[in-house]
C-alpha cells in the first residue's frame, strides 16, 4: 500500500487546491500590499484570493474562516515518526512535509528511515510527503531516484528550487534531466511553489515573468500533475503551496535603495498570487493533455 494522498471523501474529481506556506507572509517588505495588515487581515486575504489552506498557519485565524491547515516537520531517525504523526493529527492537519535526516546518511540509515515513515503513514492512514531539500536525504537528485527504486510506494513534497538551484539543471541537456528525475515528479503529492534561477535559490517574479526559468518550473509542475493524475481517485487532490521566504533566511533577493538601505526586490505575497496561477494554467494542461 502506497503513501496515501490527501482526500477529502467527497465525489469531486481529482483536483488541485492552493495552500499558503505561512513563511511567505514572514517579515514582508514595506512595499507588500500586506505590510501592515493585521493577523486577520491577511488570512482574510489568503482566503479571498482563493486559498483554501495554510501550512504551519495559526489555528485560531484559520478555525475563524475554515481554512484547512497542513504541517510539516523534521525526521533525523526513525522513533520521531510516530510522536509527529500523532501531534499533527491531533492538530487537525490533513498532511505534512518532512525534511528527512541531513544528507550524510548511509542508504542503511536512509532506508531505515523511509520504511518508518512509510509504515507509519500508512498505518495511521495520514500522509506524509518527503522534501526534496539540502541539507536532506533528497538533497541529491540520483540518490533520491535510487531510493524510488528501492521504495516504490514513497511520495514526494517537491521543492524543486534547491534541485534546479544546487544542480545547476541548466547545465547540460535540460530535457535528458527532467527524464532522469521523471520517477520523483511521478511520486509527487504536495508541492511548495517556489521558482529559482540557476544562482539564486528563490528569485522575484515581477520583473521578469516570462524568463526560461519560469517556463522550466511549468514544465516541472505539469509533470508532477501528470503523474498524480495518473492514478488520483475521487476525492484525492494535490496541494501547492507558495513558500517565499525572507532574507532573514537568505533567500529572498534584495537590493540597496538610494538611502543604502536593502529592499526586497518583490512583494512576495504578489509573487504567491502569481505562482498560484501558474500552478493552475499547468494542472489544466496537464488535465488536458490525459484527454487527447
């Protein structure tokens, strides 16, 4: 039995619904059009603007409005499984993301992790999707292909920024890239919307919308789509989820204004909007594209 997916126990077709990463609305630059806004007032606007979610939000503001909410989580060995899996179902989340061990595992140690995650979700029926992440056992694109082989069943939270970022996947054949890791874009369940160039982790998308690094993460979201398409039921839906983080954390891109003082050089909650709607155009083609 496979990770499940999210499913809502209706009889809606297998869809995609948008989250918010609650890091996005973390320390937003002046010219934000939520600076200032109060709590309430950007949960709000996170539901008017069509999110149905929050991963990691404050469960009083998103109780108020019925907003779903998602978790997420860090596994450095196996007996942290379970205690997660139980604190987060007793939250009411309907799935979390999980950085798993730090990268310098052995694949003994590595696959003693997923068969704990593995059995562990399934016997609680909750899912729970592993980041492609530095720092992670995914943070390597062959190894984390390795590990589809040796583990079938596993399934993904794509952030595929630290991938396009770290491995330079501009480098070299493109299209030969996105084949090779075509078994993890097949696994994913969970997306954080975010889009790097080949030297920046995260990059702002105003002032370039129609750049090829844009058009390479379409590309890597409509196979996602694809692939949970493939074998998606009634009720099942994936969630994206726009996760822009600060330049605290060094990832949002500033510059120096005239008085010398840094600035972001976007609104990141603009950019949010603008990935939701990317995520959408491309699960429309992927849904399309299974019909001709």
């Amino acid at each position: 039995m496979t990770i499940p997916n999210t499913n809502d126990k209706t009889a809606n077709s297998p869809r995609l619904v948008s989250f918010l990463n609650a890091g996005t609305l973390r320390d937003l630059p002046k010219n934000s059009a939520l600076q200032g806004v109060s709590l309430d007032g950007r949960y709000q606007a996170i539901q008017a603007a069509g999110f149905t979610g929050v991963q990691d939000g404050d469960a009083e503001a998103c109780q108020q409005l019925g907003l779903n909410r998602a978790g997420s989580g860090r596994i450095n060995v196996p007996s942290e499984v379970e205690p997660l899996v139980e604190s987060h179902l007793s939250q009411g989340f309907v799935a979390s993301t999980l950085h798993v061990g730090w990268g310098t595992e052995d694949d003994s140690e590595v696959d003693k992790l997923l068969n704990q995650i593995n059995r562990i979700s399934r016997n609680y029926r909750y899912p729970l999707y592993i980041e492609t992440h530095r720092a992670t056992i995914t943070q390597d694109s062959w190894r984390t292909v390795q590990m589809t082989k040796r583990f079938p069943d596993i399934r993904f939270n794509g952030d595929f920024s630290h991938w396009y970022t770290g491995h330079e996947m501009v480098y070299g054949d493109w299209n030969a890239k996105l084949e090779f890791i075509k078994p993890v874009l097949d696994r994913v369940r969970f997306l954080h919307g975010r889009i790097a160039t080949p030297g920046a982790i995260q990059a702002p998308l105003s002032p370039n919308p129609q750049s090829e690094y844009i058009a390479h993460f379409r590309q890597i979201w409509q196979c996602c789509f694809t692939g949970f398409l493939a074998s998606a039921t009634t009720g099942d839906y994936l969630i994206f989820a726009p996760e822009l983080l600060p330049p605290s954390i060094y990832y949002a891109q500033t510059h120096l204004e005239p008085s010398g003082a840094p600035q972001e050089s976007s609104d990141r909650w603009q950019d949010a909007l603008f990935l939701k709607q990317i995520a959408e155009e491309e699960f429309a083609n992927a849904r399309a594209n299974r019909t001709h």
